[in-house]
C-alpha cells in the first residue's frame, strides 16, 4: 500500500464460509467481531451478508 492510506483508511474482510457452516457462522458473526473490539468497529449494516 506504501504511503496511500490516511487516518480514515480501512481494511475490509470478505470471509467464504462452507454452505454447512453458513448458518452457524450468521448465528455467531457478530460474538466473533465483539471479541475483536480494540481492533475492529463496524455497524450491522456493514455486516450483513449475501448468500449465493
């Protein structure tokens, strides 16, 4: 990335989960992003999903 970022840049995570664990994983994305909480903030809407 070299020098292109500022104090409002961000990372984005994109996560591919297996059609079994799906549901699990919805059930419990938002226990998994709370025990990362010093490090990552976010709101609902920006953690919805799309399942093809």
């Amino acid at each position: 990335m070299g020098d292109r970022h500022d104090a409002y840049s961000d990372v984005d995570l994109i996560l591919v989960i297996d059609d079994e664990a799906y549901d699990a994983f919805m059930r419990e994305r938002l226990a998994l992003v709370g025990s990362w909480a010093s490090l990552v903030a976010g709101s609902p809407g920006s953690m919805s999903a799309s399942h093809v």
